[in-house]
C-alpha cells in the first residue's frame, strides 16, 4: 500500500471504542497532524436525505420487476391474486423498513443487522451473522447482480448459442473491479453514481407504466375481464408467491449499513426510508398493472424476461432500449450493494470479529479501502463459482440440475425465445 512523504501508511487502524485511531499526515504541519491525532481518522459524514433515497431505491430496484412477475403469477394463479401479493409484499417490506428506521436511530451505529444483533443478543450471535454475511450472503447476491448485467450486456454478441461463461465471468469481474475502483476512490462519487443509475431504472418502469396505460386507455383491457379466474388457493403456493415477490423488495435494510455517514441520521434515516420504500410498492405495483394490460398469463409464464417481452411488444423499434435498461438497474443495485456490504466488513473488523487490517482508513479518500478491495476478491472467487451452479450440473443421464423456482434462476437463464426479442436471432 502506498505510503505518504514521511513513510506513514495511508490507512489507520480503529480503537476499540469505536474511532479511528491515530494517523500521520505526513506533511510536517505539527498543528495539522496534532488536530489530526485529537480527532482521529474516520468515515466522512456526507451523505444526505437524496442520498439515502437513492442508496435505498436503488439497491431495492435491481433486476426482481424486471423478473420475478412471472414467478407471482405462477404461484397466486390470477392477475387479480398476484397484484394482491405485490401490494401486501410491498407493506411487508414498508414495516420491516420502519422497524429498521427505529432501530438505526437507537442504535446509531452502521453494520445493519451485524450491529444489532451484537446489541440485542451479544458478541457470538453477532460473529456468526457476520461470516455468514461474509462467506454466504453478500458476495453471491452481489456476483449473481454482476452475472445478470454481464448476460444482458454480451446477450447481443451470441446471437445463436449461450454466452460462453468465461465471457459473463470476465465482464462480471471487470464491472465489480470498475465499481470498487469508485467506492475506494470517493463516498460522494460513489453517492453520485448510485443517483444517476437509480433515476434511470426508476425513468425505465415509468415509461413501462405509460406505456402500458396508454395501451389499456385504447380500449385493450380484455386482461383485466376476469382478474381472479384461476387464482391458486394452495397456502404452499401462495407463500411461494410471497417468497417471489419479496424477492423483489429486498434491500430496504442495506441504508442501516452506513448510517455513521449519514448526515442527521435521527432525521435523515427514518425520512429515506418513509419516502423510499411507498414509492418503490407503488412504482412496481403499476408496473404490474402495465405488464398485464399488454401481456396475457400464458405469454408472461412462457417467458423469463417480462420486461424485454413487453417492450417487444409495445415499444416496437425502441425495444431495445429495455435491455439496455435492465443491465443499468442491475449496474445501480450493484454499486449499492459493494457500497454497504464494505461497510459491515468494516465495522466488523472494528469489532474484532475480522482482521484488524479491514478496519483501515484511507487518510486521503476517507474510505475504508483494505475492505473494499477483501470484498472485491470474494466477489472474484464467488463469480468463478455461481455461473456453475445457477446453470446446474450434469447428471449421469446428461440432463441439467436446475434451480427451475428460484428468482434468480431466472434472471441467469435467458431460454431462446428471450434471445429472440433481444434482437439476437
């Protein structure tokens, strides 16, 4: 690691009561470095209210609207049941987020979940969260994102046969290098880049919803003649449905994992929250009412990429712009997502629960950079790995082990009919 003038490193380790501990600035200012060594080094306080927002919608906006429909109405039956389970998933994400945004301002600390666990239950529970998190939990989901953008981005490229999987490996790597690169060098860069791609992906389901309300107001409303014709009354398959859904909604937690860099957090982290999480239900509640305003149920249970088939069918030569829309929801959630796991690896470190080494600050850029570069190689080892497992293994017969009801499954697995109205046949 690079080192300042006079030999200091430039990252600092914390003490155990939770600042950071002494750095050298290594200018020769001895009034500078005194302030220095009486303040310590941490975290900069710079994110605000957008920010939050942003951090919130999009981590929670990444590829599930643009997929997971088509698991809901599997499992509820009838148009009419699987926006039910929408708007009920919705209130179930909008309580656990308000109990979230209590705890946050009772326990102003970040870490999420790591921090009150180790609050409400002690050290071990908290430890056990945390490698969980760190082997299990943050690098798939996050890798999972990255394989989903690099399908959508290289899909056009392999018009007639699967994308190789070096191929997805190597672009998911090179964009999880490309983002951690952002979150080491600046926290408001980082900020910035989350609110540009979270205003995309929310521009993206509005023009979903004009377009397909401006299709219903033509008269075609034959989809909605009968809205619970075939509703699934089977509790199993309803709690699916519900699993489906809430697929869709995670995420609203993940602004609890920075909230030492929010400004206000007693205002700031309860107002995100109140704001994020009723715009996101009804942003994808309509975006539900317009994908069964264009498509029929047999058209969206034949297909794994609700979004792309609806596009194709009602934007006509500007089709193609959902695809492109998908990979930046999923280049948001993304960034998002490195930026608040870093923070709980950081934070456990600082606990003691993690080398000492991943509490480390940066004494320039005021980021927690040996973190985010520990994540950036778990997320290389998990992206070698989960291409493997979410396309299945052969079996003896020589048939494939698919994962068929997983949301997830779905997203990494475009069938040809989806390569098809990407353009690509």
């Amino acid at each position: 690691m690079a080192t300042t003038t006079e030999g200091a490193p430039e990252t600092a380790p914390l003490q155990p009561d939770h600042s950071a501990a002494i750095a050298a600035n290594g200018d020769g200012n001895d009034d500078d470095c005194s302030e220095q060594n009486t303040k310590g080094v941490k975290l900069k306080v710079e994110l605000g209210l957008l920010d939050g927002i942003g951090i919130i919608v999009g981590i929670i906006i990444g590829s599930g609207i643009f997929v997971s429909p088509v698991g809901v109405l599997k499992y509820s039956g009838s148009v009419g049941m699987a926006l039910i389970i929408w708007i009920i998933s919705g209130l179930f994400s909008m309580v656990g987020a308000l109990c979230y945004a209590e705890l946050g301002t009772m326990v102003p600390r970040s870490g999420g979940d790591y921090a009150y666990i180790r609050e409400a239950f002690g050290p071990l529970p908290a430890f056990l969260y945390l490698w969980v998190a760190l082997v299990i939990i943050m690098p798939t989901g996050n890798t999972i994102i990255a394989l989903t953008f690099a399908n959508y981005i290289l899909q056009p490229l392999f018009p007639n046969c699967e994308v190789p999987d070096t191929s997805l490996r190597l672009i998911a790597a090179g964009i999880i290098c490309f983002l951690t690169w952002i979150n080491c060098t600046n926290v408001k860069l980082a900020a910035k880049v989350q609110g540009v791609f979270t205003v995309t992906k929310v521009f993206a389901l509005i023009i979903i919803i004009s377009a397909g309300t401006y299709h219903m107001c033509t008269g075609n409303t034959k989809n909605y003649s009968e809205p619970f014709k075939n509703t699934n009354w089977n509790v199993a398959d309803i709690c699916t449905a519900f699993y489906q859904g809430l697929f869709s909604y995670a995420g609203w937690n993940y602004l609890n994992f920075v909230v030492e860099e929010i400004k206000n957090p007693y205002v700031n982290l309860p107002r995100a929250i109140m704001i994020s999480l009723p715009l996101v239900t009804v942003v994808y509640v309509l975006a539900n009412v317009a994908y069964f305003g264009v498509l029929t149920a047999d058209e969206m249970l034949a297909t794994s990429a609700v979004a792309v088939l609806f596009g194709n069918r009602i934007l006509g030569a500007a089709a193609w712009i959902m695809p492109f829309f998908v990979a930046c929801s999923t280049f948001g959630s993304l960034n998002g997502g490195i930026f608040a796991s870093s923070r709980l690896f950081f934070v456990g470190a600082r606990e003691g629960h993690l080398p000492q080494v991943l509490s480390l600050i940066n004494i320039h850029k005021y980021t927690p950079v040996p973190s985010l570069i520990f994540l950036h190689r778990v997320h290389q080892v998990a992206a070698s790995s989960v291409v493997i497992f979410m396309q299945g293994l052969p079996d003896k017969t020589g048939k494939q082990l698919q994962t068929q009801d997983h949301p997830l499954n779905t997203v990494m697995n475009l069938m040809p009919r989806e390569r098809k109205l990407l353009g690509c046949v």
